[in-house]
C-alpha cells in the first residue's frame, strides 16, 4: 500500500511539474473591484487598467497602442525572411492580411487595407489547391480577398474570389474522400470561410442552400464515425482526426460544434437540441477536475491550457452552447474555464493565438462581452500587459515567429482587441 501510494504522489508531482514546464506563474493579483486606479485607497504604483469610471484608461491604451506600433515594425522587418510559400491563414500572408484588415477596422486607416490587399494579393498568387479550409487552405485566401476587394470596392474582383470559394465545395461535400471534420483542415473550416465571407460582405453572398450542404456533410460525417463507434446513444456526432478524437479547437470536437451553434449556420433547432447538445454534454463529461479539458477523449493528461487543446478552446463552445441551449451549466463550466486560463494560461510556448498567451486572453474577452463582469477585462488587461513585454520572458520562439497563429501578429492582433472589447473577435473563429 505504502508504494502504491508513493506512485501516486509521484504522479502529482510530475504533473505538477509539467504544469509549470508549460506556464509561468501568474505574476498579477486577481480583479478586487474595490480598488480601480486613482481611486481613494488605491495603490499609487497599481498597474490596475481602470480608469475610476470602470473604463480602461487613457495611460493603458497610449502604451498598448506605441507597442502596436513597435511590434508592427518588427513583424514587416522579420517577414522579409518568412518562407514565400506559406500563404495560409495560419502561419502564412493570408494571417498578415487578416492582421491589416483587423487593423483597418480599428482605425479606418486607408494604409491598413492596402496592406491587407498586397499581403492577400502574396498568398492568391501561390495557392495549390491542396487544402480547402479558412486557417490552410485555399478557402482562406479567397475569403479574405473577396472581403479586401469589397472593402475597397472592387466589386467583380470579390465576386471572383466568392465564385473560386464556391469551386472548392465539391471536395468537401464528397462523401467519400478523405476529408476529416475539423477546423484546421477539415469541413468544419470550409463552413468558416462560407460564414465569414457572408458575416463581411452581405448575408446572401453564400447561398443558404450551399451552407446548408456542408452542415449536412459534417452532421452526416459525425453520425456516421459515432455509429461505427458505437456510441449514437451517448455522443450522436463523433469525429477524429489522425485516429484520435480530439477534444480542442483546432483539430477536435469544440471547433467543430462550435460552427454548427453559429447562428448563421442555421442549423435546425431540432438538430441542434437532438445532436449537438447531447453531444457537448458528453464532452463536458470529460473535464478534469482542475476544470481543464484532455486534448482528446482517450487522453488522461492534464497538460495542456491552449487555444488548440484545452479549456481556452472549449470556453468557446460552453460560452456558444448557453446562448443556444440558454442552460446555467454552460455558463458555471466557462467560468471555471476562466478560472483555469487565469491560473495556467500564460504560456511558455510563446504569445501567440494558437498555443500562446493572446489566444488564452481572447477567452476573458469572450467572457467579458457575453456577461459584462468586469473581471474577464481586468483579465484580458493582464494578458495583454504580459505582450506588451514581449520577448522578454523566455518563451519558446516558434517556428513562424511573425505568423498570425504562431507569433507575433497574433499578439498585434490581440492587443488591437483592448481598445475596444466589445468588438472583440478571435481571429478565424469567432465570427
């Protein structure tokens, strides 16, 4: 008995361990609403955003806005040795694009968006037809130059990228190749680029009925894994990815329940009720106790607090499930989501969107615009605070270190939110 139990308390101290391997220690007091800066009793040296109206102030924004300013430089200088070929969403000039667009809504600045066309002008000219969702494929480039174009009011430009968007859809409705489901390279990120094009150009610019299609691809696709697996009972769409049921955002179930609760996805209630619900429900199963999630339904580990595997992505889907579904449960397991990103979620990984610290903060902003607590701004604040000291931590450097998924534009991307968080909007996600 003695050395069963030593085994366990080895356990605990391996993964505790790797929990501070992949996070650093959350350096900041948690949100006291009592005490706002400037206010009487308040800390003359508080780093706390607050103005004493509740708004973040005036000093927080001028330093996230000079570092924008900082980092932006950096990425142009660093991009000029970014491999050519990459022109996806993810890591590639369609991610810069995105970035610039982002940018633009920001600040109308009419530079922005000829910025965003000559980075998506980069990737339409190297595009290979080997993929066809929104993070890396084709159907990112397309979607995000039909939007430039329309922006700038290039009309029969747009209306080409729309019509190339809608060739790709023959893959991804073919019952029979081997296209997964998720986002990442799957239907579930075709639906996306569909939604985001309708989202910025005009409600009818995608068809409902070729929406309608790939969510009948997907649900059909998902009733037709859980059957094989035998669990139509419990969980009624199953998917995997690389022989795994993965949980996350990126490659798993959340991202892709996620896009069939959009509500411009116009799924039919009924399905909805009869097929996603219970579906999530089985998911929610799965949580730790810690309140984090495993990186897939086999997986006991509980290593992982990112965007791509974890609480940061599924908060998305709980958030997204009590506006559906309108359940307290949802509501209760996101903020314990939050509470999860808040301890773990600054991120030795880096400060990216996908696997870093931004994408962790974009979970407080989500919770920020679905409650209006001001703790999730207070929050986000701090995640951004911990950017705007970006590079002096000693994160792992990713492989694309000026990406939108991976590196630096995503914590431009991320700290452009701060200004105003209610428009908040996580990058080929949120729509």
């Amino acid at each position: 008995m003695g050395d069963s139990m030593s085994k366990r308390l080895k356990l605990v101290s391996v993964t505790e361990a790797e929990m501070e391997e992949r996070s650093f220690n959350n350096p900041y007091p948690d949100w006291d609403q009592g005490v706002m800066a400037g206010s009487p009793g308040a800390d003359p040296d508080s780093r706390d955003p607050f103005d004493t109206e509740g708004k973040v102030c005036s000093s927080f924004q001028r330093k996230v806005q000079s570092k924008i300013k900082d980092l932006l430089q950096q990425m142009e200088e660093g991009l000029k040795t970014a491999d050519p070929h990459d022109f996806s969403s993810y890591t590639g000039w369609t991610g810069i694009a995105l970035l610039y667009l982002q940018l633009h809504r920001m600040s109308s600045d009419a530079s922005h968006l000829q910025r965003a066309l000559d980075y998506v002008k980069r990737a339409m000219r190297i595009l290979n037809g080997r993929k066809v969702t929104f993070l890396c494929g084709d159907a990112g480039p397309l979607a995000v130059a039909a939007v430039v174009h329309h922006k700038l009011n290039n009309a029969s430009e747009s209306k080409d990228c729309v019509s190339r968007l809608l060739q790709l859809q023959r893959s991804v409705l073919s019952p029979d190749n081997e296209m997964p489901d998720e986002l990442l390279y799957g239907r579930a990120g075709y639906l996306y680029a569909l939604l985001y094009v309708n989202k910025e150009i005009g409600a009818s610019t995608v068809d409902e009925g070729t929406i309608s299609k790939v969510v009948t691809a997907i649900i059909e696709s998902g009733k037709s894994f859980s059957a094989e697996q035998k669990k139509t009972e419990r969980c009624p769409l199953l998917y995997e990815w690389h022989k795994k049921q993965y949980i996350g955002a990126a490659h798993g179930l959340a991202g892709i329940f996620y896009m069939l609760m959009q509500p411009s996805a116009n799924v039919h209630p009924d399905m909805l009720a009869e097929l996603v619900r219970p579906s999530i429900d089985y998911v929610r199963h799965k949580r730790f106790r810690s309140g984090n999630f495993p990186s897939s339904l086999s997986n006991e580990s509980d290593r992982l607090v990112h965007w791509c595997h974890g609480a940061p992505g599924v908060i998305h889907l709980l958030i997204m499930a009590y506006k559906v579904f309108k359940e307290e449960k949802y509501l209760k397991e996101a903020a314990e989501c939050a509470e999860v990103i808040w301890q773990r979620g600054l991120l030795r990984k880096g400060y990216g969107i996908c696997h870093g610290t931004s994408g962790n903060g974009y979970a407080f902003l989500s919770m920020y615009k679905l409650t209006q607590e001001k703790k999730y701004l207070y929050r986000a604040c701090k995640f951004a605070e911990w950017c705007l000291d970006y590079g002096t931590h000693g994160c792992r450097i990713p492989d694309r270190p000026y990406s939108l998924f991976e590196g630096m534009a995503g914590a431009i991307h991320y700290l452009s939110e701060i200004a105003t968080p209610e428009t908040s909007c996580f990058p080929a996600f949120e729509l």
